[in-house]
C-alpha cells in the first residue's frame, strides 16, 4: 500500500520560509504556509519592521540555494532584477576640503555581490507557490500554540472579525507530520520549541539603532537615472558610526544611518529644542560634519523629514542551539540565528540553511533504500545531524557580522587593512597553489562552511603575522636594541616605541577586533 504524503507546515512567508516551502513542494508534500501577516504581495499590508527593510544584498550563497529549488524561472527572474555591485565606494572629505570618492572592489577577479528589493523576491517566490497545487496559504494567521510530541499546533484566524474587540479570534487546529520555522527574529515556533528541547539561547541587542532614507533617482532628462555609481555599496564611514546606500532598479537608493543609541537621541533633542523639527538644521549639520556629500543627494528639508517620520530600529543578534526538537520541528534563518546586517549575509545564510536542511534529509531519505516518503525515525536522525552540522556555521556568521561592523565603520580608512587585502588578493592570483583568499571572498562567493572560512582567514593572519615580524619586524627590533644599548636615552626609548606601536598595529589588522 503506497504511504500517504507528508503534511509540511511552514510557519513565515518571508523569503526563507517562502524557499522552504518550494523546497517541500518539489519533494511532493503537502505544503501549508502559515504567515501573521497578510499577502505580502498586497500593498496594503505592513511591511517588516513598518519600512521597506534594509535593502537585501544576495551573494553565491543565496544564489546556490535557488539553483536547487528546481525552479529555473527563478534563477532568471534575479538576473533580470538584481543590480551588481562590485565592491563599496568609500566618500569622505580632503583636508583641503575638497570631497572624494574611492572604490574599493570586493573581489581581484571581478565578482559582484546582487542588489535586490526584499519585497520584489519575495513576491516572485510567493507567485511560484500559488502555482503549485499542493501548497495552500493562510495569511492571518498567529501560531499560538504548539505541542511537538502529538504534532499538532494552534493558529488565531485573523480574518474573521469579531464584534466585541474582546473577543479573541477563532482558534484552529492543525495536525502536521513536519514544522518548519521560519518566523523571523521573534520567532513563535521558536518559542514553543523551548518548551520540548533544551535549547540554549542567548540574543544581545547592539548599541546601535537604525533609520532609512532614500535619494531620490536623477530626472528624467539627465543621462543616468542613478546619482551616484550604482555598481557599488557606498559607505560614508564616521567611525563610531556609518552612512551607507544601496541602488535599486528605478534609479533610486535606500540609505541607512547606523549609530549608537546616544547619537539618535542628541539628534531628537536638538530637533525638539528648536521648536520646529520640520526646519531644524542639528541633522543636516551632522550629516556634512560626518557624511560630507550626503546633502547634496538628499535636501536638508528630505533629511529632516525622513529621520522624523522613518522609524529609529535596534539591531539585534540571536544565537541558539539546537535547531530542533525529535522529528517534528526545525528552525531555520532568522528564527535560528538572527544577525546584524553587516556582511549582508542574514537571508543568504537563511537560504543556505534551507539547501543544506533538505540536502540532509534527502541523503537519509536515501537510506531507508526504498522510495516510502522519510520516516519519522529517519527525520529525527536528520535533524539531529542538520542541527550538529549547522549551528557552528551560524554562530560563526552572527559573530562574523558584528565585527564587520568596525570594518565598514573604521577599518576601510585603513592603510594596513588596505594592505592585507591587497597581499591576500595578490597571492591568490600570482601563487593559487596556496588556495590563499580574502576572508570577504569566500563569504561571499563561495559555500565553504563559514566556520572553515574563519578557521582559514585565522591561519592566513598567522602566516602574515610571522611573515612580517620576520621580514619587518626583527630588523626592526635588531635596530632599536642598538640604539638602546649605543645611547640607552630618548633616541633609543623613542625607536622602541615605534617598533612596539607598528607591531601593536599589525597585530590588531591581521587578527581584527574582537569582541
């Protein structure tokens, strides 16, 4: 007698949630997706975090994962919509004042990261699913309840309206053979899952908030309808804190200011001391002070306006382990390891924890030596594996991303980073024997466990580091013990002193800053 299909629930229709489904779909299971919000194609319906979100920066990773999904329209949807960008575009001021602007590419043998609007992909995947007979929707609908041992959940219908605002909505019930999370951040399968499986969690919100702005596109009767270069993530970094936009396809760029939550406040108070925030000059004034160029994109008047309207957003990084609980349920993306933006990897790991989930569960499908949908007993030993292989992967992004952070703040002014970078990008294309790459590269264009590619990029700052203490650093050091012992005064403490400050320095490059 042939087996009944699995019932897959997915709990988010978000971009992640949205691939799992199809991922589920194709292997012939019945797919429901349960999403709190409404269709995220209607317009009408509150976007994430009520902006349109920092634009998505889609990488090798994200890309490997839409290859697998068996839906070759996809794969052709993104190279029509996506803009690539090469590398970053770093603007700041000359001490004669005069503005500058220098490109710094990502990769020496040209490859580019994509631009593309969150909202647009997740359209175009939702549109897939809806052609798909067996995968149904249900917008509206709030996970309240689950119990992992019986494989049943509870979900509030928020459609139908009640009459008395007292009143809760009607509850369902809803059987499944198999729940995926992938409801974000805040996630309710996550939440529910803690009550089964000893999971570990910890979250830590950054000291920095977030707020977006857009510079408009060019007008119709200029050559370009981009601005400034749209090959490029521009960075006006300010140290402590960071300005950057990201092109979009009509011509405009989300730009977002990243800044600690004191900065924001000394912001809102200076526009709230005036009286009138609609005409305060405190934001256009620490826009040319930090950002030089930047009101030249966007008016003084749109700067106000944006900061005062847009919403001031925190950053927050989740690790937790394990992914799942027996055979039932597994979290993925956000849901399982949320992360700070910066080394725009957030939806691409996301999309890679759904290519490596199915790719671990179609091998122990695989094992039962028959073609019976997986069993129970084989999930649960494949969710075990997925959880064992996965959460060092995702711990070591979410950390990866935080110390990015003080690369696109601070580090890109950096003549010893730029010099890192150079060195490794060299001896990748003059001695590829080594296998020697930047850090950035494999992140990004490659599907090499994150936790190798830190493991690796840890080894090549060993090599460096010995290489230039050798080479530069003894005879340095042979110099001022010289001096030293010739004059033991000011001359030979001062040649010490450079020595101990240039190899301070190096160490510092090569091993990055640590948390």
């Amino acid at each position: 007698m042939e087996e009944k299909k699995q019932k897959v629930v997915v709990v988010g229709a978000g971009p992640v949630g949205s691939m799992a489904a199809l991922y589920a779909a194709n292997r012939g299971h019945d797919v429901e997706i349960y999403e709190l919000r409404g269709d995220l194609r209607d317009p009408s319906t509150t976007p994430l975090n009520f902006t349109r979100s920092i634009n998505l920066a889609l990488s090798e990773r994200g890309l490997n994962a839409m290859r697998h999904a068996n839906q070759p329209r996809l794969i052709d949807y993104v190279k029509g919509v996506t803009i690539p960008m090469r590398g970053r575009m770093i603007h700041g001021k000359r001490p004669d004042g005069q503005l500058y602007e220098e490109a710094q590419d990502y990769d020496i043998h040209g490859r580019s990261i994509l631009a593309i609007d969150r909202g647009d992909l997740n359209k175009r995947l939702l549109d897939m699913l809806e052609e798909m007979p067996n995968v149904s929707f249900f917008f509206n609908h709030k996970l309240t309840g689950a119990d992992f041992k019986r494989n049943k959940a509870w979900f509030e219908d928020r459609n139908e309206s009640t009459s008395n605002p007292r009143d809760r909505a009607r509850e369902i019930e809803v059987d499944f053979d198999f729940m995926i999370g992938a409801d974000g951040a805040h996630s309710a399968v996550r939440y529910h899952l803690m009550k089964f499986s000893r999971m570990d969690y910890q979250q830590e919100y950054i000291d920095t908030l977030w707020c977006e702005f857009q510079i408009a596109p060019s007008s119709s009767s200029a050559k370009s309808k981009f601005r400034i270069s749209p090959n490029h993530l521009h960075i006006w970094p300010g140290k402590e804190f960071m300005f950057i936009a990201i092109p979009s396809n009509d011509g405009s760029f989300t730009c977002t200011l990243f800044a600690p939550a004191a900065i924001y406040e000394q912001l809102e108070e200076a526009a709230a001391s005036t009286g009138d925030t609609s005409s305060s000059s405190s934001i256009p004034d620490f826009f040319d002070k930090h950002f030089p160029g930047v009101t030249s994109l966007i008016s003084p008047a749109d700067l106000i306006a944006q900061f005062q309207t847009n919403p001031h957003l925190p950053l927050i990084s989740i690790k937790c382990k394990p992914y799942h609980f027996s055979s039932s349920a597994v979290i993925v993306g956000d849901a399982a390891h949320a992360m700070v933006p910066f080394y725009g990897q957030g939806m691409n790991a996301g999309l890679e924890d759904v290519r490596i989930l199915f790719d671990i569960l179609d091998k122990h499908d695989r094992m039962t030596n028959d073609d019976s949908t997986l069993e129970a007993s084989q999930r649960e030993l494949a969710l075990a594996e997925y959880s064992a292989v996965r959460v060092a992967d995702a711990h070591a992004i979410n950390d990866l991303a935080l110390q990015n952070y003080i690369e696109m703040r601070a580090s890109v002014l950096s003549p010893l980073y730029r010099w890192r970078k150079a060195l490794e990008e060299w001896l990748s294309v003059y001695v590829p024997g080594l296998g020697w790459q930047t850090k950035y590269s494999r992140v990004s264009f490659g599907n090499e466990r994150y936790s190798e590619v830190v493991k690796k990029s840890e080894r090549q700052g060993q090599v460096l580091l010995r290489s230039l203490v050798g080479g530069v650093g003894l005879p340095m050091l042979a110099g001022g013990l010289f001096l030293w012992f010739r004059y033991k005064g000011a001359l030979g403490r001062a040649a010490y002193g450079v020595f101990y400050n240039f190899m301070g320095m190096v160490c510092r490059t090569i091993h990055g800053r640590r948390r």
